[in-house]
C-alpha cells in the first residue's frame, strides 16, 4: 500500500527552514492500521497530508500502489484523493447547508456517479454508521458523535482504499470517543481497511498494530503487534 | 441536482449578505436601467422632432443657403412688387408703375427659407458612391395681404395678411422628405401618378384649424388644388401646411422674381449605410460648396432648449453616475464574495480533500455569485421600470428649439414701403418626455448582472485556484 523512503518536508517560516518531517522510512500493507502519536507541532498531521496527497514531499518518495505520488499531476492526485482515499478530521469539517446524507452525498460527486446510485450508497452508508433515521438532518441538528459518524459515512461512502483520521475523538467526551472507536474499529476489520489514526490519547493508539511516535519530523515506531497478530491468526 | 443543492442551501445560509449584495446590484442596474430609458425617450423625442422637420429615412439634408434680410431703405429687387401707404391710401408699386392697392390682394409662393438649387443636382447628388438615394423638394411659403377697399380711409380696415406654408413633394421618392414621417388620418398619400395633379395632402393641424378635409379645396396664389389626403406628424415638429407635387410647386413659385421651373431648394439623402454619412456630408460639399449640407446628429446638436439640456444631463451626469453606482456595487459584491470565501476556507479545503477539484468548487461560487447578480438584475429591471414611471409621471414637457427648414415669411412694413423675406427661422416646441424601458436596456440589465456576478465570484475563484488543501486545513485547525 505505502512505502515511504527518505521523506522529508521543509517548511519556511520566518526566513527560516523548518523540517515537519524528515528522512522518514515507512512501510504500511493493506489491511494494516497504524496509530501516530507525538506532541503538537512534531509532523503528525503534515504526515498525514502527506500520506493523503494533500501535501507533497520536499524530497523523497512516497509510493501509493506503487504510484509516486510526488511524480502525479495536480489531477491526478485529485482523483486518487477522490477515489482512494478517505479522510476523518477533528474538527468533522461538515458543510454546514447539507443535511447528513448531502454531506456523505458531497463525496460521490467527483466521481461521476448516477443521482440514483449515489443515493443508494448514501443511504448505505448512513446505515452502517447507525444514522439512517438522521439522514435529513443537518449538522447543526446532530451531536458531536452523530457529527462525526455522518464524517465516517462520507469517508467510507467511496469505498475508500485509506482512512486518514486526524484526532477523530479530540471533540468528543469519553463515553462518544469510545463509541467512534469501535465503529472505525470494525469498519477497519469489516472491509479491510488500512487505517491511518493521529491521536493523541494512548488507550486508543494500543488497539492499532502499529503505533509510531512523531518527534521532531522523525518517526518511530513504539509498538508493532503485526507479527503477533499474523501468529495469533496461524494459531486460531 | 447537487449543485442546484448547495447553491440554493448556501445562499439561504448567507440571506442577509446576499440580498445585500442583490440590493447593491439591482440600484446600480436599476440606474442604469432607468438612465437609458430617460435617455431613449430623450433621444426618441430628438427624433421626433428631427423626423419632422426631414422626415424618416433621411440621413443628410441639402438646402440653398439662407437669402440675407434686405437692409432698411434699400430698393426693392428688379420686378418686386412693394406695398407703399400714404396720405392718399395704399398703393402696389412693381417695375416703378404705381396702382391703388386698395381691394386687391397680394399672393406670393416664394422659396420660404433658402436660395434654390438647380434639380439636375439633385441627380449628380444621387450619383455619388455613397449615397443610397436622393430626393428634390420645395419649402415654400405662400403668403397673401389683402387689401380693404376703404383701407387708408377714415374708420376703414387693416389689411390681413395670410401665411402657410407648402410642400414641394418629389412623387417619386415619396420615402424622402417630411411627408414620409406623417401618417394619413383620412384619405391617401401622394402617389407617382399625382405629378402633374392639383392635389394637395393637409397637415391634420392645418386641416382642423381651416375646416378642410379630403375632397375640399385649398387656394395656392389662386389655383385650386383637391384635398386628397391628410396627414399627422410627430409631435414636436413644426410641419409644412400643404403637400403638392413638386412639379406644380415649381410651376407656380418664385423666388424673387424667377421661376423655380427646374429648380428645388431642399435635396434629402440617404446614405448607403449609417458609417457612410459622414462621407457622404463631405462629397456632397465638394459637389455644392454654397449649400448647407445638414446630417441628422449635427441637426441634433442645433437642438435648444430643455431637451437638449435633459439629453445632456441624462448622458453626461446620468451615465457617469450609474457607472459609478455600478461600479460601487460591484466592488462591494466582490469584496463580500472574497470575505465569505475566506469563511469558507476549511469548507472549500474539505471539499478538496473529498476530491472535488478546484474548478468544481469555482463552479459553485461562480454560481452563487451568478445567482445573486440575476436576483440583483431582476430587481434592478424592475427598479428600472419604476424609475422610468416616476420620470414619466413627473418630468414636465421638455422645449426643443430648432432651426426651421420651413421658415415662416416675415412681411415688413416701413415708411418705404412693405416688402416680405424668409430669414432662417427659429421655432420652440413642447415634447413629451417618456422614459420607456426597451428591450435592449432590460439584455444590458441582465448582462450587466451576470458580469457583476462573474466580477464577484472571479475574485473569490482566483482565491480558491490558489488554496493548497493541506494550508486551507492547518489554518483552520
């Protein structure tokens, strides 16, 4: 799925170079889910736009299936975003004039696809998250959780390859952030996601395979229980 | 559709903005709107005015140059006929034999207002490249004093004069000349068969005021002509009295002492296209330095009066006041449509990360932008037409002075004598003024709104074009 070789971005700031990320090396198969965690300002989201096109490296290679994703065009790494990848945020990032399932709908529209179909995964979609019955519901009308569960539906209304969530639980209370877990939990199990998590509560990094730790644009990687897991499934 | 959707969605979200921009709109587009309508009706009363001295269809007018008034005490022209009072009545004195005036009656038809012009000019004038064709006419004006036969005497009358004015008509190019603006009330037109007729069309004004109507008949220095038609021109004009054939006006009028066989005192043009007249102006002055070479846009400039002071005002003040209003509008629209897209920054950099691409998002600004300069020129259409009532309910008659090609023939009477001439008169008339919204005015209205929406919506699309998803989503957070 990704393979991430010497990648580093620079930033300018104030006439200086500030690196977000550097010489950092990765490899993540499908199917896998890693956790990043490290303090504010340490490269964890810049990682993440990168991992989700939204951003490209200074130097580096960052492949995709393969596909550099440094090397597409501005379209090109559109469509990729529109197709592959789905993206989860903190802050939920719903449009605030369309209602639950308008919102998931929004993610459908690059892609071409008929009113009718769309629709149909839509609805889908919202049922999967438990929102069938808010599917005309604005923003404004749902609580965080529900917010952010209409977020998930539309991040996986594409059927995405990738999920990129960027502190999913950080605006949600104890109890909510449980809830949300668990759903993208077995979301990622269910259709074999690769899961791509920024956090930072620990409870929640545990449960994925990888947990890598961001510290001044370098990665590194805390827990691995990939090949505990590939053993566990051989025992089972 | 999605896009319908969002864009109707968004714009209910942003109400009050997008009235307040839609507002700012339609004043600006209502302005213009209504500007052009004052201006259309200026110009339609300009026209009506110029149509009647010169009729539809003409593009350049020729006349003989205005003969100069006789300076006092000077003779009187070779076989001119003079009117002299004294103690022992009135008498008429031509070539030096004097008469007793009293009980006769003087009646001239002379050329009213300009020398004359040979008609074989009015062929070398159609000849030339640009001209499409060309007509030869006769202003003339017939005037009569008839004198009392106990004039002079003790407790005996004034003498009256009388004076009207007439047509020469070519029948042949009867879409030339004053008459082509008129629209017959009752009876007919001149026709080609009528060259060599006594018959005379009567301006409806004329008609009224004399008791005459078609099949009466109308004296011209003592020939009868048959009324066979009478006409009504635009109002605003100061129209001739009779319409005869051209060849029975030369038959029978004078110019001092000389016949007008053969001759004409008043050529009207049509050029081969509008950009034309100007050359056409030219080549005809080359052809005929003396004459006076007239087009209708340096006739307009001669217009006085309040209809010119209003077409001045509604295209100089008028026209820089709604640019400025328009443009005042749209800075507003614009600015405003840049500060809700910076609003709307983490919603358009969402919508990046969703995959949309960038032109996509513009579409939809575009489109709401779009859509509020619609609203805006439909509102400001309607303020149009309402501005173009309230003129015409309020605005008070507009006075047009213009030079008259039919000028009245002044007679003088002096101690030496009574003698008439033609100087080049001046007339006023009252016109309505209108203000009528024309198709043309509501398509610039609406043109004016998509391009104020497209002016708005670019600068916020440039905005946009140049988010980079990634910062549209870190600023937010």
């Amino acid at each position: 799925m990704y393979k991430l070789t010497d990648v580093t971005r620079l930033y300018a700031k104030g006439g200086r170079t500030v690196p977000a990320v550097r010489d950092l090396n990765l490899v993540i198969s499908d199917g896998e889910w890693l956790a990043v965690q490290g303090r504010t300002g340490h490269g964890k989201s810049t990682l993440l736009n990168l991992l989700g096109g939204l951003d490209r490296p200074t130097s580096g290679i960052i492949e995709f299936d393969g596909k550099d994703l440094a090397q597409l065009r501005e379209a090109q790494m559109t469509r990729l975003r529109a197709e592959s990848i789905g993206f989860i945020f903190q802050t939920f990032n719903l449009v605030p004039t369309l209602s639950a399932a308008e919102n998931a709908e929004a993610a459908l529209i690059p892609l071409g696809i008929g009113a009718a179909t769309r629709r149909r995964r839509v609805d889908a979609a919202l049922d999967s998250v438990g929102l069938g019955d808010r599917a005309r519901h604005l923003p404004g009308e749902l609580s965080g959780g529900q917010q952010q569960r209409v977020a998930i539906a539309r991040a996986l209304v594409k059927e995405p390859k990738v999920l990129l969530a960027d502190e999913p639980t950080g605006n949600l209370d104890e109890d909510t952030r449980d809830e949300i877990i668990n759903m993208l939990e077995m979301l990622w199990r269910e259709r074999n996601l690769t899961l791509i998590l920024v956090t930072h509560d620990s409870t929640i990094a545990r449960r994925a395979q990888l947990v890598g730790v961001m510290s001044k644009g370098r990665l590194s990687i805390r827990q691995d229980t990939r090949q505990r897991a590939a053993t566990d499934s051989m025992t089972d | 559709m999605f896009f319908i959707t969002y864009l109707w969605r968004e714009l209910r979200r942003r109400m009050r903005q997008a009235i307040f921009i839609a507002l700012g709109l339609a004043v600006g587009i209502g302005l213009v709107v209504t500007v052009t309508a004052a201006s259309a009706g200026v110009k339609k009363a300009q026209s009506d005015v110029l149509s009647s001295l010169y009729g539809v269809g003409t593009d350049v007018t020729v006349t003989g140059s205005p003969p100069k008034p006789p300076s006092t005490g000077s003779a009187p022209p070779k076989g001119a006929q003079t009117f002299q009072m004294g103690p022992g009545g009135a008498t008429v004195c031509q070539n030096g034999k004097c008469s007793n005036a009293a009980g006769q009656k003087i009646d001239h038809l002379d050329s009213a207002g300009y020398t004359s012009i040979s008609q074989s000019k009015v062929a070398a004038v159609a000849k030339l490249k640009d001209v499409k064709a060309a007509a030869g006419g006769l202003a003339l004006s017939d005037t009569s004093i008839s004198i009392p036969k106990n004039f002079g005497q003790a407790g005996g009358s004034l003498p009256t004069p009388n004076s009207f004015n007439v047509d020469g008509v070519d029948t042949s190019h009867l879409s030339l000349g004053p008459l082509s603006a008129g629209s017959v009330t009752s009876g007919r037109s001149l026709k080609g068969s009528d060259a060599n007729s006594d018959v005379a069309v009567l301006d409806s004004g004329y008609a009224t005021s004399n008791k005459l109507k078609v099949g009466s008949t109308v004296s011209i220095i003592g020939h009868k002509f048959k009324v066979i038609g009478i006409v009504a021109q635009p109002q605003g004009g100061s129209p001739p009295a009779v319409y005869i054939p051209l060849a029975r006006a030369q038959a029978l009028g004078t110019e001092g002492t000389s016949s007008l066989r053969g001759k004409v005192n008043t050529i009207y043009v049509t050029a081969a296209s509008a950009a034309d007249i100007p050359t056409v102006q030219k080549e005809i002055k080359k052809l005929l330095p003396a004459a006076t070479v007239t087009t209708a846009s340096s006739l307009a400039s001669e217009v006085t009066g309040s209809l010119s002071s209003t077409a001045k005002l509604a295209n100089d003040l008028g026209r820089w006041l709604s640019i400025l209003v328009l443009i005042t509008a749209f800075a507003v629209a614009s600015l405003l449509t840049m500060a809700a897209v910076a609003r709307r920054v983490r919603e358009f950099g969402t919508l990046k990360a969703l995959g949309w691409r960038s032109r996509r998002i513009i579409a939809q600004v575009m489109g709401e932008s779009i859509a509020m300069g619609i609203i805006g020129g439909a509102a400001g259409v309607g303020l149009g037409f309402a501005g173009a009532a309230v003129i015409t309910a309020i605005a008070p008659k507009l006075s047009a002075t213009v030079a008259s090609a039919t000028g009245q023939r002044i007679v003088s009477m002096g101690p030496g004598g009574g003698r008439s001439f033609s100087p080049t008169a001046t007339h006023t008339v009252a016109v309505p003024m209108t203000a009528s919204v024309t198709a043309s005015a509501i398509a610039a209205a609406v043109l004016l709104a998509v391009v104020g929406g497209l002016l708005a919506g670019s600068f916020g699309s440039w905005r946009i074009a140049r988010l980079r998803p990634a910062d549209a989503l870190a600023r937010v957070a």
